[in-house]
C-alpha cells in the first residue's frame, strides 16, 4: 500500500503544468517487477523551448529479456514551446506470474505568451480584434488481457488541456481578484481490458472505452463530444486484445482580445497504462497535439515571448497548423 501511495504521489505532482512563460517540462514515472524486487524510476527534464525524453525500464531498448514473472514499463515524450507541440506514450507489460501492478506515466507542459499589436491594422491599443486558435488532438489506447479461468488487467487513459488567459483582466469577487479563461480545451480518453468471472458473468472477459473533449471561449460557445463502448467475449481464447483512436479533428476557437494586451498560453498532455498479471496496455499520443494562433483582422501583429526557430516563427506568422503525422 506504501509503494502504491508513492507512486500516485508521482504522478499527481506529474499533471502539475508550468507558470506562464517557464517553457516546458517533461515529468516521467516507471514502476516495474524484474529480479524479485519493484523498481521504480523516475525521470525529468525543462528547457526555455523545447526538451525530450525517453525512458526503458527493460525490454525494448536495453537488452533485457522479459522473463515470466516480470513485467517493464516505457515512457517517451517531447514538448516545444516554440511552436506549441507536444507528445507522450508509454507502455506497460507484464507477464502471466507477475503479481505486482506494473505502470508507466509521462506528462508534457508548454507555456508561451503572445503580445497583441497593432501592426498595420489601422487598429489602436485598446481596441479589440479576433484571433483564431486551431487545434487538434489524436492517438490511440490499446489494451490486452488474459480471459477467465487466467488472469489480467490493463488500463491506459489520456488527458489533455488547454488556456488561454489575459492577466490584465481582473475580476474583483469580494474576495479578491480572479483572471477568467478567455478561451479553454479538455479531453480525455480511457481504455480498461480485463478478466471476468464467467461462472457469475456469463463471460470470461470485458473492455471498455471511454472519450470526451470540449472546447469553449469569449467568442466561441461551449462545444462538446462524448462517445463510450463495451465489449464482452465468451470464447475459447485465452488472450483478447481491445483498441480505439481518439481523433477531436482540426478545431476552432475564436478569442476576443484587447490590442496592447498579452495572452498566455498553457496546455499540458499525460498518458498513464498500467498492466498486471498476464496483460499489455500502451498510449501513443506521440506527435498528435499541437495549436496555432492567426489574427482575423489584416496587419495585426502578435509577438511571442517564447522564440523559435525562424522556421517555426513564420509558421506561426501565417497560423499554420502544425500536426505531424506519422500515421
């Protein structure tokens, strides 16, 4: 139970995102069983733009076999503040004699910050224009796990967000002042395989998959999507294996902001698998979130506080929205 209690300890201070303007930060959690001992690592890494990480616990990468009994975990992330882009996967395998929860968590942050002029617009400071923010999110989850009368049980979720917020807007609520989100996205998704007891259930194994995101700001309304499934097997196989994409599509956000004023962007993207028993689980959020800023009015200007490369900054200049695509 103490190790249980130091390892979700981990990952809530690995969902924690940066301050404004700090850049980005990777933090990683690996949990596994080899040798007759629990290994845990951990692994961290910031940087003013950009920064990756990648961690092998055993198994793939490192030469090491996976005997039964044992399980190993893997973490792999990026993040680039420069051009607001980041990705994260993990995988956890655990074989059939192995008794000890087995799990793997990485978690991306970026911050950046804009500065809106008025450029050639004609606009003065003080005046408000439309910036418009595309943005999109996709992976996969994917779980495997031994059918009563074996057992396993794997588990892998997602969760990512998005704010935009001007700190020169103060709202007094009597208890002091509050900066309201000028624009937010959220979603998540989560994927459980499992063992059930047939002589009670009337099956030997179960899935179950569950989505959401949501998008909403001082322009755009509140929008959402929720999808959720379950499957069930009575069969002779011994080993099932569960999947699904998640995929928000390219998304809009149409923000009001105040000429002369600066904006600050704050997005975050974790995975978390865990495995146990006879059981796979992985995440692959790898390259698949990412955002762009382009003004609506002609001339207006926006100056990031957060330089990238010059390639990247005029990708930025023309709201270019930059997905890359493995798939």
């Amino acid at each position: 139970m103490k190790k249980v209690e130091e390892v979700m300890a981990v990952l809530a201070l690995a969902i924690l995102s940066l301050q404004a303007g700090a850049g980005v930060e990777i933090d990683s959690s690996v949990n596994y069983f080899q040798d007759g001992e629990y290994v845990s690592l951990e692994g961290y890494e910031s940087d003013d733009v950009r920064v990756s990480y990648q961690s092998f616990s055993g198994g793939v990468g490192s030469g090491w076999t996976v005997r039964d009994g044992e399980s190993f975990g893997l973490t792999n992330g990026y993040a680039n503040a420069g051009n607001m882009s980041m990705g994260v996967s993990a995988q956890s395998i655990s074989t059939p004699n192995n008794r000890h929860l087995s799990d793997a968590s990485i978690s991306t942050s970026v911050s950046n910050r804009l500065t809106i002029s008025p450029g050639t617009s004609g606009l003065a400071e003080g005046d408000t224009t439309t910036l418009a923010i595309h943005l999109r999110l996709d992976g996969s989850l994917h779980g495997e796990a031994t059918s009563y009368h074996g057992k396993g049980w794997s588990h892998a979720e997602m969760r990512a967000g998005l704010s935009v917020h001007d700190y020169a807007i103060q709202i007094d609520t009597g208890e002091g002042f509050w900066s309201p989100s000028q624009a937010s996205f959220g979603a998540s998704c989560e994927l459980e395989a499992y063992d059930v007891y047939q002589p009670v259930w009337g099956y030997n194994y179960a899935a179950n998959w569950e989505e959401s995101w949501s998008i909403e700001s001082n322009i755009t309304p509140y929008d959402s999507d929720q999808h959720s499934w379950s499957a069930t097997e009575l069969g002779e196989s011994f080993h099932y294996e569960a999947s699904d994409h998640f995929d928000t599509g390219e998304l809009t956000l149409l923000v009001e902001a105040i000429v002369g004023h600066t904006l600050d962007f704050d997005a975050d993207l974790y995975v978390y698998v865990d495995a146990n028993n006879d059981a796979i689980s992985w995440a692959d959020f790898d390259n698949t979130f990412a955002f762009s800023v382009a003004p609506a009015a002609l001339g207006v200007a926006l100056a990031w506080e957060v330089v990238p490369e010059p390639a990247t900054m005029l990708l930025l200049g023309v709201g270019g929205l930059l997905i890359r695509r493995k798939r």
